[in-house]
C-alpha cells in the first residue's frame, strides 16, 4: 500500500509554547490508526498542524507525495480550506458546528468539492444511512441539538467532501458512555476508502477495531502500543 | 401618527437597513468594520452623477424626452452607483484586507486602514470636485400621490420600495444561493467554515464588492432627496455602524429592527413642535445608549437566539 501521509520532524506550537517535538508518522492507503494520549499531549495540536491551524510549525508533511508543510510562523488557518480542499477531512474537537444552519444545511455545507456538491442529495441519504437520528433533525437547528447530535452533524459534515484522509478528534468527548459507543460503532463501519485517524484519550474504544494503535506523549510520539486487552 | 410621518420614517429606515445590514454582515463575516463605507456611499454618488451627465445628451438624443428616456437614465444612474460601489469594495479588499488578514490584531488594523481609506478618499473628492453639492437626475421623476388626504412623493415611495426590493434579493441570495450558505457558514463559525473548504480569503472579496453595491444604491436612493457632496458618506456611515451596533452586530434581523426603530424615532422627534430636528440626533443616540445599557449585545440577541 502506498504512503498517503507521511509527515518528517514536525514540531508546532503557539507563539513561545513548543506542543509537537519532531514528530514522525506515516499513514497507509486505507489504514485506520487510533491515535491515544492523555488531554494536553498533543493530539489535537498534530490535527492543526496537519491543517496549519497552529500558531507556528516547522517540519514536512506529505500528502501523497505533495509537500503540505513546511516552515511558518504567522498566518494560522490561511491554507486550511485550500488543505482541506486537498482531500482532508476533519471532525474537529468541539465539533465547530454552524449553530444557526438545519443539520440539512450543515451537510451542505461539507459537500466542497465540485462532484460532491453536484451530487449533495445522494451523499446526505448516504450519512443518515450511516447517523439515523439525523434525518428526522434535518431541518431542524444544529444549535438546539444535544452533543451527541451535533457529533453527529460534525462527522457528517466531514464525510460529505471526498476526502481521502479523515482526522477525527476526541469523537467520545464529552458523551454519555453508551452514546460514544454508538458514534464510535458508526465510524468503524464506515465506508472510507481513504486513511482515517480517531485521536482518543479512551483507548477501550480502539481497540480491537484499529489497524494500529498509537501512542502520544509529551508532544512526542511513542510508537506503536499495541491493543489493550481490557475487561 | 398621521401616514406622511410614517412614510418619512420608513423612508429613513429604508436607506439606514441598506447600510447597517452588510456592516453587520462584513463584521460577522470577514471580522471587518469597514470604516470607508462612507467614503464608498460618496465615490459611488459621484460615478452617477458623472455618468449620468455624460449620458444625458446621449439619451435625450436617441429616445427623445418619453417614458423611455427616463427609464435609461434611472438605469444609468443607479447602474453606475452599483458598478463604482463593487468597485471600491474590490480596492478595499486589495488595500484593507488581503495584506493584512491573517497578522495578529487584523480587525483592528482592518478599521485604521479604512479609517485612512476612507479620509484620504474624502479629501480627494473635496479637492477634485470642490465643497458643490451636485444633484442627481430624479430617478423615479418628479410628482407625488394623493393617498387618504396624504401626498406621498415620487422618489419617497421608490425609495422605500427599491431599498426593500434590494433588501430582499440580497437575503433571498444569503439564504439559498451556495455562496450566500458559505458566507452564513463563515458568519457562524470561521474555523467549521475554514474545515468545510470555506476559504475567507476567496469569500471576502464577493462580501466586500456586495457591500460596496449596495452602499452604492443606498447613494442613489439618498441622493434623491439630499445631494451628492464629498462628506456625503458621513452620516449614513455613523448611522449605518451605530444601528448595526444597536441591532446586535451579525444579526441580519436585529439591524433590520434596529433600523426601522430608529426611522421611526427621529422622524417622531423630528415632529414633535418643542423638539424638532436639532434634537433628533441626540434622541437618537440616547435610544442605543440606554439600549446596549441594557442589552450589551443589541437586540439581535432578541430575535436571533440560536447564535451562540
């Protein structure tokens, strides 16, 4: 399988604060990698650099071959879309969800490309295949749904483009046990032909299902550790 | 209240919504407050009032002095204010944003810049154009209507009735157009925006050049019954930032609101015998003093409950 991200010496951080300590990490065609850390280790922070969302970064990040990276310190989120245009889809931690859209126009919304957009219809049936409850909600307001909704809306909203790899941050957060089993359920099932990484702090909810299982610590990564076999 | 009042309020209210609800918008949307709006609202008064004097001789020779000939001219005037209207919008987007919209402190930056913009336009046009008011061709003619005993004046009617029209089309765009969507999804949440492929960089400039057309319109439709002059932009600039402040900034409705309540509120002070037309500006800035008193975030926070 060939390399679909490959990212060399990545270090991010915001303005005096280093968060990512040359971080090395490459992602296969159709791998699906759990990525686990305790909060503030930096999970998030490689999700941003990834996009440029980070105050600054230095180091390369290859998407199929095409260097994304490189060195800045200014300009946070000025190539987001043109990266996300690219082919990376990401469900971000707090879900960043349009409050005043219905969950119809929310998927609308994720359709960015153009043969995604032509053929919005089809792919919001796809997602409520895939997330239920959403489409007796479609039109009402994402702002008046319950978090595990919204998750919901947020990850659909990142299926709608065509995306080839999938970055999804902390996807349990802040849900009731039984309702981030059902999102994490429908996110395995998913039909992604690209790669896709679940960052995690509960790695009950990997393992067993992920190709890999990374582990993160102190903005450095720890390689592979394997799955834990919890009773 | 008789209906001559409430027709010179809705035609204060007509021209302040066109004004206040893109200020509101640019600000929600691009994190802009566009402080050369007036200087927009000027420029775009003089590109009509130049071209439809070069037009004039054109016109009256090809059409004669008919329907026909009146109907271009209207054309003529508002076309020109719209097209040089989108154009300052484009300059504003080059000078005011582009270089500085991903530096740290942009919104401030972004004000002084169009701050400078908006004085260094306004001092050309004085010197360039002089301090001579210059009156605009009566785009809906001249005459009035016999309404239940009230006379209601051509371009009052036309005003209010093409500020509406404008109004509606631009939401009728935000609401179901794509690009209108991205820039709602932008309003709402810049980072969901910037994940969803949205690019602030490539929706600005159609916000800015919307912006721009449509404090073009709002010059023609003014001009009608004041006069186009350099600091012709002033006011409607202070009364367009101040409602969109008043109606909650990034709520399409609440400047909407905002804008009729303070209509009807200066033309009411303005009737009233003991208080008059001096004291409508004082009025009017108690009304949104003791408003935000109250109501810190206007009254958008009213009418638009699902925003965060």
């Amino acid at each position: 399988m060939p390399e679909l991200l490959q990212i060399n010496k990545l270090s991010a951080g915001y303005g005096p604060l280093r968060v990512l300590h040359e971080i090395d990490l490459s992602v296969k065609e159709g791998e699906r990698i759990g990525l686990v850390g305790l909060n503030g280790h930096g999970k998030t922070t490689l999700f941003r650099a990834i996009t440029h969302m980070t105050g600054w970064q230095q180091g390369s990040i290859k998407l199929d071959g095409e260097e994304i990276g490189g060195s800045r310190s200014l300009g946070a989120g000025r190539r987001t879309a043109e990266l996300v245009k690219k082919g990376i889809g990401v469900a971000p931690q707090g879900d960043a969800i349009f409050p005043g859209l219905s969950v119809r126009k929310h998927l609308e919304c994720g359709a960015h490309t153009k043969s995604a957009w032509r053929n919005r219809r089809e792919r919001i049936e796809e997602i409520f295949e895939v997330f239920p409850p959403l489409r007796n909600l479609q039109h009402s307001l994402v702002g008046k749904l319950s978090g595990g909704e919204r998750r919901m809306v947020s990850v659909g909203r990142m299926l709608m483009s065509e995306a080839r790899l999938y970055l999804i941050d902390e996807p349990s957060l802040g849900l009731a046990p039984k309702i981030s089993q059902r999102v994490m359920e429908a996110l395995w099932a998913l039909p992604v032909s690209g790669a896709m990484i679940i960052a995690e702090q509960n790695i009950s909810l990997l393992t067993g299902r992920a190709d890999r299982i990374l582990g993160m610590h102190a903005g450095r990564m720890r390689g592979d550790i394997g799955h834990v076999e919890l009773n | 209240m008789d209906l001559g009042l409430v027709i010179y309020a809705l035609n204060l209210a007509s021209i302040y919504a066109l004004m206040a609800i893109w200020i509101s918008i640019l600000w929600s949307s691009v994190g802009m407050i566009n402080m050369a709006h007036g200087a927009t609202f000027a420029t775009s008064g003089y590109a009509a009032w130049l071209i439809s004097a070069a037009l004039k001789p054109v016109i009256a020779a090809t059409f004669g002095k008919g329907a026909i000939a009146s109907a271009m001219m209207a054309g003529a005037v508002l076309g020109s204010a719209i097209v040089a209207g989108a154009l300052c919008g484009a300059v504003i987007y080059a000078l005011a944003f582009l270089p500085i919209h991903d530096k740290p402190n942009y919104s401030v930056r972004s004000l002084i810049i169009t701050l400078a913009l908006n004085i260094g336009v306004v001092q050309g046009l004085l010197w360039y154009f002089g301090p001579r008011n210059r009156g605009l061709p009566k785009v809906f003619g001249f005459g009035r209507w016999e309404l239940w005993d009230t006379k209601i004046r051509y371009d009052q009617a036309g005003t209010i009735l093409g500020a509406g029209l404008v109004m509606m089309l631009t939401l009728a765009w935000l609401r179901y157009s794509r690009r209108g969507l991205e820039v709602r999804a932008m309003m709402q949440n810049a980072e969901g925006a910037a994940y969803s492929g949205i690019s602030r960089q490539a929706t600005a400039l159609p916000v800015l050049m919307l912006t721009g057309a449509l404090a073009g319109v709002a010059a023609a439709l003014l001009s009608q019954t004041i006069f186009v002059s350099p600091t012709a932009g002033v006011i409607p600039l202070v009364k367009g930032l101040t409602i969109a402040l008043l109606g909650g900034l990034g709520s399409v409705a609440g400047a909407v609101a905002g804008a009729v309540l303070i209509g009807f509120l200066e033309a009411i002070v303005g009737a009233i015998p003991f208080l008059g037309q001096r004291y409508v500006m004082f009025a009017t800035f108690s009304f949104i003093i003791l408003v935000l008193i109250f109501r810190p975030r206007g009254i958008g926070g009213l009418l638009d409950n699902t925003r965060e």
